[in-house]
C-alpha cells in the first residue's frame, strides 16, 4: 500500500499548491483541520519531549504541539524543500530541518519521543516501509500520531465520504484557492489508495503494542495515536 509510482506526481501538485495550502485546507476540512490536530496531539505530547514532523508541510503539527505543550524540541522533515524553506514566517524560533522521504527517514533508532504525522502519511511511497521507519526512529514508549483522511469501513458511509472528495471538494477549492486550487483534486486519487480505517489499525498493530483510533465526520477523519 502506498503510491508508489504515482508519488512523483502527487509531490509535483504539492509543490505547486504552496501558495495556497494552509487556505485550501482549511476550506475542504470544513474548518476543522485545526480541532483535529488538536484532539490528535493531546495528551500525546510532553514537556521536554524530541518530536519529529514528518511530512511536515509548514510545521502545522509542530505549531498545535508547541500551542499545547511548551519546552518541546522539533525537527521538520519533508520531501518538498520548498515547503521547508515557508515555515520562518510560522515559526517565532525556526526549528530544526531536515529534507527526505518517510521510506528513509535518516536519523538514529530510538531518537524521538513522538512522531508526527498531519494529513502526510496518506502520501507514503510504501506505508507498511513508511510505519516500520517511524517506529525504528520512536524510543521506547513513544507515541506514533496520524490526523488524516478516514476511510470508513461501511460502504454507505465510505461512498458519501468519497463523493465528498470526488464532488464537493473540488468546488470548495476553487473558491478558495482559484483554478490552482482545482490542483486539489489529487486529493481524493491518493485516497482511493488510502487502506480503510479497520486495515490502517492493522498495519499498525504490526508494529506497535497498542493503537488509539479516533474519528470525526463519520469517519472521513482520523486521529490516530500508535504506541511502541
């Protein structure tokens, strides 16, 4: 599972759409990226804790954890250069970076107390290789955080959330973002590749001890927490 092939593609459109990222999103989530991150983070995140943003974007994960939990280390990791290089303006101390794929995450075993993912993982190349370099990076006990997309297990209800992606979606983006926001229509390509939520529990009970599944808009929306 994972895009494969097709990633190339998908980090083309991401690059593209940097202007308007942050303001898409926040239309075609209904507003709620923002909760969702925050249900997402809490509790999971503690004062002196090392955190890794993977598949950071901007740093919007980083920003939640830092709002909830001072005196954090955080280290930025994503593919797209140009996206590292936008988080300054979002940041009142610009934090570490670093710039590469989840498949080949390059920091020592046992290394960060959380890993973060908002809206990124469903971009992996492989997600089983993806999950395995995550957990090898987490130290003991560490805590694995995924808000993203949600794949329903009930078809009726997966129909409705993909109809949303595949109809709705592209609409809203064009009002917010214009015609580059019709870019956002990839969206819902890397979604059909997306496991349901049931499988995603299971690809991560693989490796971790303990998973932590939390939805939102019937299930369109996931806060997951993975244990090591």
């Amino acid at each position: 599972m994972g895009l494969g092939s097709y990633w190339g593609q998908v980090i083309e459109v991401l690059r593209e759409i940097i202007p308007i990222y942050n303001k898409v999103n926040s239309y075609i989530s209904l507003g709620k990226d923002s909760e969702h991150r925050k249900r997402g983070i809490s509790g999971r995140v503690f004062p002196g804790n090392n955190i890794l943003d993977a598949g950071s974007g901007f740093g919007n994960m980083s920003k939640t954890a830092i709002d909830l939990c001072n005196d954090i280390t955080i280290t930025l990791y994503d593919p797209l250069i140009p996206m590292l290089k936008n988080t300054s303006t979002y940041f009142e101390n610009t934090p570490a970076m670093a710039n590469g794929v989840f498949e080949h995450i390059p920091f020592r075993n046992d290394t960060f107390d959380a890993v973060l993912c908002g809206y990124s993982l469903r971009d992996a190349i492989s997600l089983k290789v993806a999950i395995s370099e995550i957990y090898r990076v987490l130290k003991k006990d560490g805590r694995f955080v995924i808000v993203d997309l949600g794949k329903p297990d009930n078809m009726i209800t997966r129909c409705g959330v993909s109809f949303y992606l595949r109809c709705i979606l592209p609409i809203l983006a064009l009002f917010a973002g214009g015609r580059l926001g019709l870019k956002f229509g990839t969206l819902y390509s890397t979604y059909k590749m997306w496991p349901q939520n049931k499988k995603l529990e299971e690809l991560l009970l693989e490796k971790f001890s303990k998973v932590k599944f939390e939805k939102d808009l019937m299930g369109g929306a996931i806060m997951v927490a993975a244990y090591k």
